[in-house]
C-alpha cells in the first residue's frame, strides 16, 4: 500500500502541475528571439529579393531604351583617284561627298515600345512582391513548427521524468513481492518510448533550426535562443472576403495584369507595322573646280510588299493576348482553391483546438484521476494506468502542434491575401 500511495501521489501532482495552460503566455522576455525581427532579418539579406528587385531595375532601364530614336547615320565617300579622297582635276564627275541621315519611326511607334517596356517592368515589380510574401510565410511556418517542437519536447520531458519515478517505484514493488513483473516491464517500455519521442523531436527541432537559419541567410549550424510565445489569432475574414482580397492583392494575378495590359500594346504595335517608317538626310558634295553642292533626301519603307510578314506579327500578337487571359484565369481558378484550403485548415485547427482544449484533455484528464482512484484501490491494473497517462501526454503535445497547423494555415492565407492575419 505504500508504494501505491507513493505512485498515487507522483501521478496527482503530474495532473495538477504538469500540464501547460492552453491560450495563456507571459510576456516574452528581452533576450527571446520574436518572430518579427526574424522576418526583418529574412526580408533585408534574403537573396531571391534581392534578385528579384535588380530584375525590376534592370527592366525598367529598357523603358527608355525602347522609347530612344533610331541613330542617326553618317556617310562619307569620294570619286576620284585610287588614293582615298583624291580627286581629279578639271573633272567635274569627282567629288568629295559627306552625309547625314536619321530614321524617323511611324508616330506613335517609339510610344508604344516604351509603354511595353513599362508595363514588363511594372509586371516585374510584383515579383518582388511575390518573393517578400512567400519568405515572410516560410520565415512564419518555420517559427511556429519549431515553437510547437519546443513545446512538445519541454511537456515530454517533464513526463519522462515522472515517468522514470514511477518506473522506481514498480521496480522497488516487484522487489518486495508486492507488484507484478509486467507492470515493471510496462513502465520501462513507457520509459523507453518516451525517450524515442524526444530523440525524434530533437532531431525535427535540428532540422527546423537550419531551415530558419537558411532563410535568414545565416550559417546553419548558428544556433537559435528560446523563442518568444505567440497569441492564437483570430480568423476575422470569411472565406468570401479573403477571395475577394486574394484577387485583388495577390502578386501573380496583379502580375498577369500587367502582362495582359502589355499584350494589348504589342497587338497595336503589331498594327502600327502596316504603316511606313521615314528617313531624312542631308548631303554635301565637293568638287575640284566647282562650287558646292548640296541635297537633301527623304525616303521611306513600303510595307505594303510584306504584308504577309505583318499579318502574322498581328496573328502573333493577338494570340499572345488571348494566351495572357487565359493563364490569368488559370492562376485566379488556382487561387480559389489555394484559398479555401488554407481557410478550411485554419477553421479544421481552430475547432480541434477548442476541442482539445475544452473536451479532449481536460475529458482525458479527468479518467487520468479516476483510473488513479481506480489503481489506489486496487480495481484497475498498471496497465491500463499507464495507458490514460500516455494518452494525455499524447493529447497535450496535440495541441500544440494543432496551434502551429492554424498560424501557419493564417500565415499562407497572409501570402495570398496580403492581409495581416496572424498578429
């Protein structure tokens, strides 16, 4: 009886004490690391946005490329003798000549080249965009995965310990004669799989820790200080307001827009072709004995022989617009579905985590001390004792890591939408 009143004792202070308050954190101290100075690290030294804003720069230095007049072209030549520039003289028929001339486009062509180049550069812009939403939701998702392993291993190793003392004491049972063999080599199993579990956490916490190392540019093996607790945040939207958002903020639709909006510049461009491009030159001619000469010359291309060339520039053109739209809606039908699997993941999480919170774990908690009652007056077995402690642990890890499945369900639908959801 005493070595049960002792175990009795051990599993009492684990129910009362052990278990962490679900949905109450205390303030972050100063030397925690916060999520939101990880996420301004990740956005200042992240590659892929450094990258994708010199894309832009380097597109928006074609705008004035494109725009820029063709460049003027200079002549020189002679008649005359062998020797360069040479005349003859008292013959009229050689001369020294210079020239200029510069190619005048259609008007409205160069306005057109340079409201293409605009828009490919203003497309480009939303990738950037793109890249600093999808590191902010990989910086986001690593954090809370790795807070929810270091809340997982902190409640296992608490009941490893309890679970150690309890194995003591069926052991010292055994010894005297008072307890059965299969309870001590029940609890050194419980003991032995509880000990799998944190191996296995601490390599997932491992693996977590170099994935945010990766994203903030640091070495992998830097190591990361206890991270700061987080508030559950609400899910204010409904799934239609956040499709609502989605398509008006989302960087890949906002791009194509761009893209289509550039299409339909190239198509008028493409129809601009059918008109005559122009050229103005002026002459000067030398002769040895003669007086000067000049001339001025215009000239003009005839589109009118090619026009096969041009039609299908038109063709071209227009299913390249017809091709813009069709991917846009392609990228909206994806994004729909994007949208309300993460809603439907956050609401799925947010009602397991009432569920664990108000039914499964305090309901768990509850035959955790009737079966303690139970084995205290001798009806139910160790067995079955140990089985309503692990399914607790069990239930209590659960929790956690349904928190983590619904910040990082918010943080994806933050990349979408561009709403901030998860503060």
């Amino acid at each position: 009886m005493r070595f049960r009143a002792i175990a009795v004792w051990v599993l009492w202070l684990w129910v009362f004490f052990v278990p962490v308050a679900f949905a109450q954190h205390t303030p972050a101290p100063a030397d925690m690391v916060r999520l939101a100075d990880l996420i301004a690290e990740a956005e200042r030294n992240h590659p892929s946005i450094h990258a994708a804003a010199r894309g832009v720069q380097a597109k928006r230095a074609r705008i004035a490329q494109a725009r820029a007049w063709p460049d003027p072209e200079v002549s020189v030549g002679y008649m005359g003798r062998a020797i360069p520039f040479r005349t003859m003289r008292d013959d009229p028929s050689t001369f020294r000549q210079f020239g200029v001339m510069q190619a005048i486009p259609y008007p409205g062509k160069r306005d057109l080249r340079g409201q293409i180049a605009r828009k490919d550069a203003d497309a480009e812009s939303w990738t950037v965009e793109e890249a600093r939403r999808r590191i902010r939701a990989e910086v986001q998702a690593a954090y809370y995965e790795l807070w929810a392993t270091d809340m997982a291993i902190r409640i296992t190793e608490k009941n490893k310990d309890l679970l150690e003392k309890l194995a003591r004491i069926t052991e010292e049972k055994y010894k005297v004669g008072k307890g059965l063999q299969q309870d001590v080599l029940r609890a050194q199993v419980e003991v032995t799989r509880v000990v799998q579990r944190l191996a296995l956490l601490g390599q997932r916490r491992a693996t977590l820790e170099t994935q945010l190392n990766s994203l903030l540019v640091r070495p992998p093996d830097t190591p990361l200080g206890p991270l700061a607790p987080f508030e559950k945040a609400p899910l204010a939207y409904s799934l239609e307001e956040l499709l609502e958002h989605a398509v008006q903020g989302y960087p890949a639709v906002q791009r194509q827009e761009q893209l289509i909006e550039q299409s339909r510049l190239a198509v008028n461009l493409a129809q601009k072709d059918y008109y005559p491009d122009f050229a103005v030159g002026w002459d000067y001619a030398n002769r040895p004995g003669m007086p000067e000469m000049y001339g001025l010359r215009f000239s003009m291309n005839l589109p009118v022989f090619n026009k096969g060339r041009r039609r299908e520039a038109v063709r071209e053109a227009t299913e390249t617009l017809a091709s813009a739209r069709h991917l846009r809606e392609a990228i909206r039908t994806e994004l729909f579905f994007r949208v309300k699997e993460y809603y439907l993941a956050a609401r799925t999480a947010d009602e397991l985590l009432t569920l664990y919170a108000k039914g499964i774990v305090p309901q768990s908690t509850l035959a955790l001390e009737s079966a303690l009652a139970a084995y205290q007056v001798g009806s139910v077995d160790f067995l079955s004792l140990m089985t309503n402690f692990t399914t607790v642990l069990d239930y209590e890890v659960s929790y956690y890591l349904e928190l983590a499945n619904y910040q990082k369900a918010l943080a994806r639908l933050e990349e979408i939408t561009g709403l901030e959801l998860t503060k």
